[in-house]
C-alpha cells in the first residue's frame, strides 16, 4: 500500500506496519493527478487535480494525521496486476482509515447560518439538503463503499468547509441513498440480503462497465480478478462469487 507524507506530498510504499491514514473520497475530473505524476512534483503541481490532493494533505495536517490515501496517484494504474490487488483490497484500506474525508467538489459556498438551518430545521434547510443531494457523488459506484466502509466519515464543500461527519448526516445520507442508518453506522453488511444491498447501488453509474460489478466486491466481501474487456460477464462472475458464499438467491432478481 501506497501512502502520500501529507507534509512533503512524497509517496513511499509500505508492505508492513502501515501507519494512520486520511483517506480521501471524491469524484474524478479533468486533470486528475496519477501515480507517475507524482514523481516529479512540480509537473504535478500544475494539474487540476493537485489542488485536491493538496487540500486533503493541508485537512489530514491540521486534524494531526501524517498520510493521506489518493486513489488518483496511490496506485500505479500502469500495472494491471497492481490495479486488480488495489481494487480487491478498497474496501479494507477505507475501512480500516483514521478517517475518510469526502470532497463534494460539485457543492458551492455554505454558510455557517445555512449550515445551521440545515441541522435546525431554520429557512434554509431544503436548499441546503438540495445542494448536497445533488453532488455528483451521490450517483458514483465507486462511492458506495467509501460511504459505508469507514468508521469515521467527514463531508466538505468545494472550498474544504465541513459539511458534518456521516454521524451527524445519518437520518439525510439514509434518506438520500437508501442505506439503512444501522449499515451506515457500521453494522455487519452480511446482515442485509444481497438483493437489498444490490438495490444500494442500483441507481449509481460506473465510467467502466466492468466497474459496475467490480465496485462492489468489498460489499459483498468477495475478491475475483479484474478482466477489463469482459463487459457485462463482470456482473455474471460477481454474482457467482457471491452464491460460492451464500444461499442467499434474492441475488437472482438481480
């Protein structure tokens, strides 16, 4: 595993003794920093992107935590062996974070009295519930998992102004995803039917059609190779995994 010194922005591997991390949760967009990229910082520093990375490193900072987890530069993508260990492995590595921040890079400027009326019930609370529910990162796959792995949860705007911990937005991030508050405070997914956990992520989209199926293996605690090309059989051999591990045949409506 890959982590980034959130001080000096250097990537150093580690294979044991991995130490606290902040992880970070967004959605991807242009000029998004890679692995490669960040061998040489200065070339990386012009890209989109950074700015991103550099604002989860300055958080991890002030919160006292010393690396920080990008999925944009903290695998080399170059390598498919690599890719398919780091995607059966994500799940884990967000669930076992210090803490997870998610960026909605797509929510503008919220002020402290909005934020208020949000949490109160005061005037501004339905405009404020509209700006976030309409983030980008409610609709990703990918986001499923980052929302409901870690422990500790901590949503930011655009300018990095906290938003709320999930804790704190559990009765909205319910509403708004589905996803019962008891999964959302970390109860054993295995508890859910796979159909019910399959209705989580129904209505999320994937770049990659492959990824569809792959971004939910850490959902139903499975591991499988990654075979980018094999279109919809992805799904067929997820759900395959998933009946080795269970009788649980609701999958089927699926």
């Amino acid at each position: 595993m890959r982590l980034i010194d959130a001080k000096t922005l250097v990537v150093k591997e580690f294979s044991t003794d991995i130490p606290p991390y902040a992880i970070l949760s967004h959605t991807w967009g242009d000029g998004e920093v890679s692995f490669q990229h960040m061998q040489d910082l200065e070339v990386a520093s012009k890209l989109q992107g950074f700015r991103k990375i550099r604002g989860c490193a300055d958080l991890a900072i002030a919160n006292g935590h010393e690396w920080i987890w990008v999925d944009t530069c903290c695998i080399d993508k170059t390598s498919s062996a690599e890719l398919s260990e780091a995607i059966n492995s994500m799940f884990a590595w967000y669930r076992d974070s210090a803490v997870c921040y998610v960026y909605l890079a797509d929510v503008p400027g919220i002020t402290d009295a909005m934020l208020c009326d949000f949490y109160t019930g005061g005037p501004k609370k339905l405009y404020v519930r509209h700006l976030i529910a309409c983030s980008r990162w409610f609709t990703r796959g990918w986001t499923l998992q980052e929302l409901v792995a870690p422990c500790d949860v901590e949503f930011f705007t655009a300018e990095w102004k906290s938003l709320g911990t999930k804790d704190a937005m559990e009765a909205f991030l319910s509403e708004k995803t589905g996803i019962p508050s008891a999964a959302l405070a970390g109860g054993l997914l295995s508890e859910y039917s796979a159909a019910e956990k399959m209705s989580w992520a129904s209505q999320r989209v994937t770049t990659r059609e492959e990824d569809a199926a792959y971004c939910l293996l850490g959902i139903f605690d499975v591991h499988m190779p990654l075979l980018y090309g094999e279109s919809t059989s992805a799904f067929v051999r997820l759900q395959e995994e998933i009946l080795k591990r269970t009788e649980d045949l609701s999958l089927l409506v699926w």
